[in-house]
C-alpha cells in the first residue's frame, strides 16, 4: 500500500510542471521599440500589440526605448536580457542583427535574436532644406567639395548612415561633420542643426513642400517621391533596403512564436496598415521568419562589401 501511495505521489509530481504552465500568453507583453514614438515603426508595432490584445485578452503594449544617439542598440540590448519567454518582443530595424553582433556589445554578440518575420521596408531619404543650393546628389556632391555640409543621423554604425557615407564616398566628398539624432524630423532642418539628414519621409512628410529630397535609400523608388532616384541607381554597388521586423530570442518556444506571428501576419493585411504605407510611401508585409533570416545573411554580405569600400 505504501509502495502503490509512493508511487501514486511520484506520477503526481512529474505530471504537476507541466500541468501547472500556464498557456501563453498570460500575462502583459511588451514590444520593444527602440526608438521615440510616431514613426512607422512604431505605429505598426502599436497596431500589432492592440491585435494581440484583443486576440488573446491580456495587456500588450509598445515600450519606446530610444538610445539617445546609440541607435537601437540600447534598447536591443535590453530585449537580450528578458527572459526567453515571448514575454519580451523586439521590433527592430535590420541593423540590430546585422549590424549589432560587430559593435563589441557583449549582449549582441554573438546575435541572440531571431526574426519572427519582417513587416516594413522603410521610405528612407536622404533630404535637405528648400534652400539648399542644390537639388540632388550631383549636386550636393559639387557644393560639399568647396563647402563643409553637416549631416544628421541615426547612429554612425546604422545602414542608411553607412550608405550615405559610402555615397559620398562614391561621388568624391566628405561630410564637414556630422551627428547622431534620436529624431530627426522637420525642426532638425529648420533649426539649422543639420544641413542634410537621412530619415524616413514619414517624419518629414508635415514639410515636403521646404524640403528638397535628393534620394531615396532602397531597392525601388518611393511611390510618393516618384521622381527621386534611389541611391541604388546612383550607384549599384550601394543596393540594400532599411527593413523592421519583430524579434524574439533564440530560446523562446516555437509555439509561442507562431503566436505572435498570427498576430503580426494578420496585423499586416489589415486595412489600416495597407492604408498606412500608401499615405507614406513604405512598404508594408509580412515576410516570413526564414525569408527574414536569409535577408538578415544577404544584408551581411552587402554591408561587409559597403565597409571594405569605406576603409579603402
């Protein structure tokens, strides 16, 4: 009898862990993004915690972690440190994986994220203020070869600063100075901090008309500056997309990612994001998790190209 209670007790408690998991998720989930709030990464990520709160009842929201003047990467590092549970959720820019294992952060490296699926190409520009005495890339390139033209950025490491330095690279000048930003929006021309910035157009859309958009940074023209060459066309050997897509950590269960991934995709498809990228120009989709991680590879090889031409 007390072989049979004994061994009644030892089923009780091998079968009470699992029995005891609470099914995800159960309690609140924060997306993290890393930068302020309003542009479009942001206002998707916000559009996928309210799916996801009202798919599976509890509080989801958006966290803003910006790095003030170290890019994403601050905030990157604080998703690293979460625990691995789905609890935590990264909504990063293309520079967090690809970027971020090279930077001596010992969070970052080696790359303890992986993507749930990417869902935005940005409309990323290299623009300048109306009264600019130029009007593209040519033009600048002539004025900064006599004039010193400071430029504003996200991070110095990040990718659209990494093209456009390589740009000016590629057309025979050097920037006068230039600047890390956690924002850079219309107040960045207008107060004469910068003389040309690379942002979205999202963020400069409320003053297109005192801007002068010299390029865009892409694989495909922006269907709202239609006109605008990308730096790819300029030049070919410069050819790469600023992408944001949700990550998780690499110990975090497959079945709580697919979780949020039905979220997401669904998120993506939806009217309001689709009516969002045709009022600022982004691409909005939802690409999967391997489509995602081969992009993350193709990205490494162009930017490991785009520095060895920098250091020449």
């Amino acid at each position: 009898m007390k072989k049979t209670l004994a061994a009644s007790l030892l089923a009780i408690t091998a079968i009470a862990p699992g029995a005891a998991q609470a099914e995800y998720p159960e309690k609140p989930v924060e997306f993290v993004v890393p930068w302020p709030p309003g542009d479009l990464e942001d206002v998707l990520t916000r559009m996928i915690a309210e799916d996801f709160q009202a798919e599976y009842g509890v509080p989801a929201a958006v966290v803003n972690k910006p790095g003030g003047g170290g890019g994403p990467f601050p905030g990157a590092v604080a998703v690293a440190g979460a625990a691995p549970d789905g609890y935590t959720v990264g909504s990063f820019i293309l520079a967090v994986p690809v970027v971020g294992p090279q930077l001596g952060i010992p969070e970052l490296n080696p790359n303890p994220f992986e993507p749930l699926g990417a869902f935005l190409t940005y409309p990323f520009v290299i623009v300048a203020g109306k009264d600019a005495p130029y009007d593209d890339i040519d033009g600048l390139a002539a004025h900064a070869k006599e004039n010193d033209v400071a430029l504003g950025h996200f991070g110095a490491p990040l990718v659209p600063t990494q093209v456009t330095m390589a740009l000016a690279k590629s057309k025979g000048f050097s920037w006068g100075s230039d600047a890390a930003f956690d924002m850079l929006d219309c107040n960045s021309l207008a107060s004469g901090d910068v003389d040309v910035m690379n942002t979205t157009l999202q963020l400069v859309l409320p003053c297109k008309d005192d801007i002068k958009v010299l390029a865009s940074i892409g694989g495909e023209r922006i269907s709202l500056t239609p006109d605008t060459p990308t730096v790819s066309e300029i030049d070919p050997a410069l050819d790469i997309a600023l992408w944001n897509g949700l990550f998780v950590h690499k110990d975090t269960p497959q079945d709580v990612r697919d979780k949020i991934i039905a979220v997401a995709q669904k998120t993506m498809a939806s009217e309001r994001a689709i009516e969002l990228g045709a009022q600022t120009g982004a691409l909005v989709y939802w690409q999967s998790a391997d489509d995602a991680t081969a992009q993350v590879e193709k990205d490494i090889a162009t930017l490991d190209a785009i520095g060895k031409m920098l250091a020449e």
